[in-house]
C-alpha cells in the first residue's frame, strides 16, 4: 500500500508488516510545518484503519524517515513562528499520536534532527542514527524552550545535567556522543547505514507483535506510576498474552528443535 499526502508519503509493505512514513520536505530539511503535522497524524490514522482490517495485525513495526539526504527533520518550521501564537500543541498531538500508536515505531534519523525533529523522535519507541547524524535542540537560540518535551526526555534519559547542558547551549551533538549518552539506541557507519536499519527493522517485524505491543504500552504507563502499581499493571496483562496463538507458537518453537515460529499477532 502507498499514500501520498501533501507532505508526507506513506508505504506499508503488506508481508513484512513494515510501514514506513517519510517526512517529505527536503527543500526545507524537512522542517514541521502545521501541514506536516497534520499529515503525519493522518498517516498513523491510515496504519491504524489497516490494522483495524487485519486478521492478527497489519502493522508490526512503523518507521518514520526524512526525505532527502540532509535531513531527519530540522525542527519545527521557524518560518510560520511569530504572530505570539504558540505552537507547542500540535507538536504535541504528532508526539502523542506516535506514542499511543500500538506497534513499536523507529526513528531512521540521517542527518540533522534538530529542534521539534528531535522532540518527534523522542516519541518514538527507537531512535538508529547514522554516524554523520547531527542531534540537537537550538531552541535556545531562538530565545525559546524546547516546547514539546525535548529537555525532559533528555533529563530522563541521561540527567538533568545533560539535558541542561544540551538544550542551554543549543549546540548540535555528533551521532556518537548522542549515542554515549543514550539519546540514540544505535549509531551505524553511513555506508552501511540503510542495511543495519532494515535489519533491526526486520528482527523487531519478527518478534510477537501482540507481545512487542504489550511491551510498548507497559513500559510507557509504568513511567508515570509508582513501581508496584506497573508491576501490578503488567501482571493484569500478563494473562492476556499467554492466551494468545502466538505464545503457543513460541512454546511449540521452544519444544522442537528445527522448528521455526512464525507470529501472526494472535
Ligand atoms: N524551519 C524552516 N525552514 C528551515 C528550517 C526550519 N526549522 N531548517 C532549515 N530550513 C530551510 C532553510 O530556510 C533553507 O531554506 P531555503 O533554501 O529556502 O533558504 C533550507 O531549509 C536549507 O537550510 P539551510 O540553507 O539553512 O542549510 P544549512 O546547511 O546552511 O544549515 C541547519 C542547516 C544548520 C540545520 C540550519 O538550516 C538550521 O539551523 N535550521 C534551523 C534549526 C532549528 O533552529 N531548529 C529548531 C526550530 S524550533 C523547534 O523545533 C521548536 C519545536 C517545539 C514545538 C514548537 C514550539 C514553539
């Protein structure tokens, strides 16, 4: 299946169960206009009206990419900022479409992810950079705050120390240190960049995608609760799965030697 909306294209390949949503304004490093916005919460709609279809699931892993070779995305678009309307809502709503999606999405981010780009792919399950990518949130250079999180995912994930230092000084980080410091999962070699994605994609596409989902929406309730409570949370899900085919399937994988599961989100 292909889409094409104004400012993003949309694919999903119906066997391998991988969708993959482009950000498409190379001209402009793809920068978030309130077009692209739009148009990325409606291509997660589409995935969503897909799966709905399906018999297990339609979609087992999403990646969203920058077209172009500059750019993941360089921000929000500073061109439609001024007037004093704030325009931290709607960057918001593409985060929050992104995480409440069920299956576990990629960022592919070659190149700059800068600004509302980084804060995109901090709503996203996994970030895989290349090496050349450059990171970075200069809101602060544009006398603002990082207005969709960028700061707190940062405090989070590797302290308060660094998400000050990093959205204070606004400077662009290499893939690498990004990497040192947790804000990337992978960094991959540029040569060699497309291949490992699509390998990570393609191990990710093959495990449970019932299981991947649960896992996704664990994790990100057990953040906003006490440990005991998303313990208890996931105890009360826990059931749910072992019902399913595609445990039997693992267990039946488990048992046999030579026998090779498929998972059909079942
Ligand atoms: N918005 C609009 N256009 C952009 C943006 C952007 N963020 N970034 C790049 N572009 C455009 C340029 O204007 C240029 O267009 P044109 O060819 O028509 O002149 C084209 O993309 C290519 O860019 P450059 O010529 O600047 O390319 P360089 O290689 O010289 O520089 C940089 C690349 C360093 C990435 C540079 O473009 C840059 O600094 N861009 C801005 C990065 C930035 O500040 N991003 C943060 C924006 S603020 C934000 O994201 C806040 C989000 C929080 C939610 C909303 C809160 C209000």
């Amino acid at each position: 299946m292909q889409e094409e909306f104004d400012t993003v294209l949309l694919s999903h390949d119906e066997e391998r169960g991988v969708a993959t949503v482009t950000l498409n304004r190379p001209d402009a490093l793809n920068a978030m206009n309130a077009q692209i916005r739009e148009d990325v919460v409606s291509a997660f709609g589409a995935l969503e009206e897909l799966d709905e279809g399906a018999d297990g699931v339609a979609v087992r892993v999403a990646v969203i990419e920058g077209a172009g070779d500059r750019a993941f995305s360089a921000g929000a678009d500073i061109t439609e900022f001024g007037g004093g309307e704030p325009r931290v809502g709607p960057m918001s709503s593409v985060q929050d479409t992104i995480r409440g999606f069920g299956a576990p999405v990629v960022a592919k981010i070659d190149g700059y992810c800068l600004g509302g780009g980084l804060e995109l792919a901090f709503g996203c399950d996994f970030r895989l950079a290349s090496e050349s990518s450059r990171l970075g949130l200069p809101e602060s250079n544009l006398g603002i705050l990082p207005g969709a999180g960028g700061a707190q995912y940062i405090a989070r994930i590797a302290g308060p120390g660094v998400a000050k230092e990093v959205a204070m000084l606004g400077e662009h980080l290499p893939a690498e240190r990004a990497g040192d410091l947790g804000l990337v999962h992978r960094v991959f070699d540029d040569e060699a960049f497309d291949d490992e994605v699509a390998a990570f994609v393609e191990e990710l596409a093959g495990q449970p995608p019932l299981s991947m989902r649960a896992i996704k929406d664990s994790v990100d309730h057990g953040q906003g609760v006490p440990l005991r409570e998303a313990i208890a949370y996931d105890r009360r899900v826990f059931p749910t799965l072992v019902e399913t085919e595609d445990h039997a399937e693992g267990a039946r994988a488990f048992a046999e030697d030579d026998y090779e599961p498929t998972f059909e989100g079942r």
